[in-house]
C-alpha cells in the first residue's frame, strides 16, 4: 500500500472540550496508529466534543459524508454504562454496514486484561466509504482495543472503499495473515513464549503485563517481565505521569501555612510603614527652608510614642510641629505633622523639666549643625509599596516565618496556594502483624516496621496522611482496600507484595483489577529494585477522570525509606507545585572508605556533617543491606554511588542526596 489510509481520532468527552489537556487518549491512539499500524495509516484530524449525541453524530458526518472521506474513525469515550455514555447509540444510527467481528476482536482483547472489559460497549461498522470504531475513553482501554484490530482494519477499509475483493484475497488467508502480520493463535502478532514451556499467552498490548493470579502458581512468570530502568529513567516517569500541581485553595495567613507553595503572584496590600515613622529615640525637628542648620535650646511640645494614636501635643492636642520646636519621639513612632527629620537622643543634652516630663533640650549638632531632611525618617513605602510584588507564584513558605511575616506585614491575610496531596500510607502482607501489638511473635510474623515510618516521614514533609492499615494477601481484600484508599487520598503508598511471589498481588491487582498502568516495575538501584510507580484512573466527586497515583514500594524497611525520599518526595512535590522536586544534592568529600555494588548504583545511607574548614564529609551509618532499618538511623543523606570494582577511597568526592539537616562537626 503506497498511500498510508487516513484515519480521525474523535475525542468524546465532555470535560476534555473544556479542558483538552485533561485528555491522554488522543495520545495513546496516535501511538498505536505510529507503532503498531505497520506504516499503513496517517492520522488526519482529531477532534473533542462533549457528550451530546447530536456533537457526535455532526462530526463524525462531516469526516465520512466528505468528498474526500477518512478511511476510518475511531471514537473513543462514552462507551460504558453511565448516563452520559451516548457514543454507542450515536453512532448506531450512522452506520451502513454493521462490524460485529471487529466488536468481538476488541471485547476479546478486553476480557483477556479484566472480566470488566464486559462492562464496555464497542460499536463497528462502515458508513458510506469510512470504517467507523468506538472504543473506551481510559487511555489504557483505548489502546488495548485498537491494538486489538489495527492489523484487520487497513484490509476492511480498502474493501469499504472499493478495492477488488477478488483481488485483495487472492492467495487466501494465509496470505492476509502474512501480510497484516496476525496469526490464527489471537487476534494480534504480540503473542510470546511463557518462560515456562506452556502455549503463549496471547498479548494485546506492548507493555509489560504482571501475573495473572487466576492461572496459579505453575503459570506465573520466571523473572520480571518489566525492564530494569536506570533511576534517571524512572524519575523521567514519574515526571511524565504525576498529575500537574493540584488546583488551588484559599488559605489563611498563619503557622498553618508552612511548607505551602503559592498559587499566584502575592502584591502588598498597603504602604509598609503605612505612614512617616522615626527609626531612633530621640527628637522629631523641623530643618527651616533657608537651610539645616539646627542648634541650640528647642523646647519640647509633644512627645511621640510607637503606640496608635499617641503622637500629642503637650496639651493634649495632636502635634503640629513648626520651626524652632521639638517633639519626643521613639523608636518605630509616626512624626508629628510638619517634622522633617529626627535627631538621635545621644546628639542632646536635657536642659530643663518640669513635673517629670521634658520641657527644653540642647541639641548638640556637628558639622556646623547642619541637620539633613528625612535624616533617621522612615519614608511611606519605604520598605514596601502598596501593589508591589512581595512573593512570586511558586515559591514555598518556609518554617523560618519570613514569609509569613513579610505576609503579615503588608496586611495580606488570604493567599491562594496549590492543594497539598493527601497520602494515604498501607502495609501488605499476611505475615505483617501491629508494631505494637503485645505478646511474642509467632512463626513467620513480621511487625509493621514500614507504615509507622513512612507515615513519619511524610508527614515531616508537610502532608497530610491517612493510615490504611494492614492489607492480608487476599485479590478480593487489597482490590476493595485500594479501591477505597483512591476515593480518599491523592497518592498510595504501599509496602510489600512486588516481587515474584504467588503471593505478590500488588501489581496484578493495579493492572487487571484496577485498570491501572505500571510505568515501572523495576529499577536498577540498591536498595529498592521491586520499586514499582503505577496511576490509575478513577472519577473525582465531580464525576470527572483525574489519575491517582501508586507507588508500591518494597517490604524491606531501608528499601522503603529510600524508596520514599526518591521516588515518592518528587511526585509528591510536582503535586504540591514544589519547583525544583527532589531532595537537594550537595558535593560531600568521604571520611572513610566506601564498598561499591559490583553491578548497580547503590544509595548509600549516610551522615553528612560540616567541620570547622566549612567542609562538608560523609560517614556511612553501617551495614548497608535493606532489611536493616538501623542502617537509616541517623541518617541525613543517601551518597549515590555508581557501581564499581574496587572500593572508593577516603578523601574523594560523591554527591549526596540531603533528607535532613546537615549536621555540625563537634
């Protein structure tokens, strides 16, 4: 086929046409047209609607009624079961021919990832010259069942366009096979040997897929069907699919606005001071227009204290200063009207009182007393403007206070700042018992090292957690439990039940209970190598599709501390609109020697500390391995150390990852 078929994706969603960057689905079909369409098609158009039948049916007219039509449309969203799912009986109406093969292709690939694929509805069929497909709005799904036919589809429409039917089977179908690239084992060419000698399992997606729990333990795989990624590799990933930071809040100027990050633009709401203030004790005076020369004995007429409403003439009036008077004023007070400047109390001398109050001062003046206007004055705006810019959209709220008082100060009380995400912390495992739990542990018990401590450290970052307790290794169990935590919080931590195991159900449970996509399965670090980062879609309280995000840690408690600050911290900060997301790294210069991993980047736990040179060494907390939760005691810093032969030396430098506070050399 020289000319590549025209296909138009349509997009029906209703909260994608108010927002298309919400939509991943358009992407996902683009992907399986590029990768998968074997250099058959070019995507001509795409368009979003909401869903209206009658948005539907207009487009989807305009695309196959042209006198150029596409070759085929692919809808996707609407097909399910809720109130607004229209696409099925919208695009019923339309069709010419109906295609309930294709339909039966793309309910097989479905059923094969979750018995809920019978909960979609697909429509097929040809309208006029153009093939028309309706397929679900979940990414995931959409692209599972286009995969699922892609290869059949270049054949159905050059035969809807008019192509020789005599001719395109001439050869048979052994020939069709051949020349789409299927085979009569399913319905795609993405079938692979099981590592155990069984017949292949048919596979109607390129990625990955976990264990499938209903096959036993005979069928489950040998090794990881995920790919070792580098940690580069894996935090690319979770940039790419953590959801942007989370729609903002009003929120109080106050403590409880640490570790905020604002939403807009913070401007001052008033003059700071709001009026002409002394910066010294001492005497308010008036620098006559001839020039400044002051000296002499000035009587004293008012006195001006830093308190409201306090700056008063002697006989209790508001003072009004004049040319040849003072006025007492202190620190922080506003200036009497008519005062231009202010002499420090040190430059005179008390001459007279009476009834304890001042009555005359000399006022010592050097430089042949010359006193300068606005000399020890502070001006209206002087430190900030009313309007000016104090903070910028972006920038964190420390626990030092000095942005809270800059906020304070300039009579701001309400900000806008992003959402923090709610954590929602669980342990898996049949074996996990109560950390706390009394009485000796029995054969095979474990206490719950993991979720207190992870719970900890979140919340020492500044986010709310929500405790999910303890999952047994039950599908049924940890599908409902997960099921529940995503309707609660914006990001799961679990612990346990990544490995290899028949008992390890996390994943298969995202995957194929759940919908989810695993982005990673494994990485090439220690410790941490089951680390596994997943989001699933769910529907907000609004009814709309956001994506929550998983990440299943392993059972070891150091793997799951590390874990934690370098994989979860920056997923949580990209929500929380922390720029840049991370731990800070710092150059650290080694105090002792450090053994290498022979074949992966290891993340050392160590104490980083700061002698009297101003220099910065690192310690090593002891035994390394990742079951050893001691090895995180004390600890403030993860080295990163590339894997080697031979050990690296006392003296030289590495870069550290800072969980905490460096600490001072003693």
């Amino acid at each position: 086929m020289s000319t590549p078929l025209k296909a138009a994706i349509l997009v029906v969603s209703t909260t994608a046409a108010k927002d298309p960057s919400t939509d991943a689905a358009d992407a996902a079909l683009r992907d399986v047209f590029a990768q998968d369409g074997g250099a058959h098609w070019a995507v001509a158009e795409s368009r979003i609607v909401s869903d209206v039948t009658v948005d539907i049916q207009r487009q989807i007219t305009l695309w196959a009624d042209a006198a150029d039509p596409v070759n085929l449309v692919v809808t996707t969203g609407g097909t399910g079961f809720a109130v607004v799912d229209n696409t099925p009986e919208a695009v019923s109406v339309l069709l010419h021919k109906h295609a309930p093969g294709l339909v039966h292709g793309m309910l097989t690939a479905s059923l094969a990832v979750t018995p809920f694929g019978a909960m979609s509805r697909p429509v097929a069929g040809v309208r006029n010259q153009t093939v028309i497909i309706t397929v679900p709005g979940s990414p995931k799904a959409a692209r599972e069942n286009l995969q699922a036919v892609i290869k059949t589809l270049p054949h159905a429409c050059l035969q809807a366009a008019g192509a020789n039917s005599r001719a395109l089977h001439a050869g048979g179908v052994k020939k069709l096979e051949q020349e789409a690239g299927v085979s009569p084992t399913g319905p795609q060419s993405h079938t692979h040997a099981h590592s155990c000698g069984h017949s292949p399992l048919v596979r109607h997606t390129t990625a990955p897929k976990s264990n499938d729990p209903s096959l036993g333990p005979s069928r489950r795989h040998r090794a990881s069907p995920y790919p070792l990624l580098p940690v580069p590799a894996a935090l690319a990933l979770i940039t790419q699919h953590t959801p942007p930071a989370l729609a903002p809040i009003l929120a109080r100027v106050g403590p409880s606005l640490v570790n905020a990050v604002l939403a807009q633009d913070i401007r001052a709401a008033e003059n700071v001071p709001a009026f002409r203030a002394s910066i010294v004790d001492g005497y308010a005076v008036v620098v006559p227009p001839s020039g400044g020369k002051i000296s002499g004995v000035f009587p004293v007429v008012g006195v001006a204290h830093a308190a409201a409403a306090a700056t008063a003439t002697a006989g209790g009036g508001e003072a009004v200063l004049r040319e040849g008077e003072v006025a007492r004023s202190t620190t922080g007070a506003p200036l009497p009207r008519g005062a231009t400047s202010v002499v420090m109390v040190e430059d005179t001398v008390l001459v007279a009182e009476e009834g304890g109050e001042e009555t005359e001062v000399e006022i010592l003046a050097e430089e042949g007393g010359v006193v300068r206007a606005g000399e020890n004055v502070r001006e209206v705006g002087s430190d900030v403007r009313e309007g000016e810019v104090v903070l910028r959209k972006g920038e964190r709220v420390s626990a030092v206070g000095g942005e809270i008082g800059l906020l304070a100060s300039v009579g701001v009380a309400e900000v806008s700042v992003y959402r923090r995400p709610v954590v929602g912390v669980l342990s898996t495992g049949d074996e996990i018992v109560e950390h706390d739990r009394e009485g000796e542990l029995r054969l095979g018990e474990v206490r719950d090292t993991n979720r207190p401590t992870l719970i900890a450290a979140a919340r020492d970052w500044g986010y709310e957690v929500v405790d999910l307790g303890i999952a047994g290794d039950k599908p049924g169990s940890l599908e409902e439990t997960l099921r529940d935590a995503l309707r609660k919080v914006d990001l799961v931590i679990t612990t346990g039940g990544v490995s290899m195991g028949e008992l390890d159900l996390l994943k298969p449970t995202i995957e194929r209970s759940l919908g989810g996509t695993i982005h990673f399965g494994r990485v090439a670090m220690k410790p941490g190598k089951p680390t596994t980062f997943a989001t699933v879609p769910v529907k907000n309280n609004a009814g709309e599709k956001v994506s929550k995000v998983i990440f299943s840690l392993p059972g070891n408690p150091a793997s799951a501390l590390v874990t934690f600050h370098l994989f979860v911290l920056p997923s949580l900060h990209q929500m929380s609109g922390v720029s840049p997301p991370g731990l800070t790294q710092v150059p650290v210069t080694l105090a002792h020697d450090f053994p290498l991993d022979k074949s992966r980047t290891e993340y050392h736990r160590a104490i980083v500390s700061v002698g009297a040179d101003g220099v910065l060494t690192a310690t090593s907390t002891g035994g390394q391995r990742s079951s050893r939760v001691g090895s995180m005691k004390a600890a403030n810093a993860l080295l990163c150390m590339a894997p080697g032969l031979e050990p690296l030396r006392k003296g030289a430098k590495a870069e550290a990852l800072l969980m905490g506070n460096i600490r001072r050399d003693v």
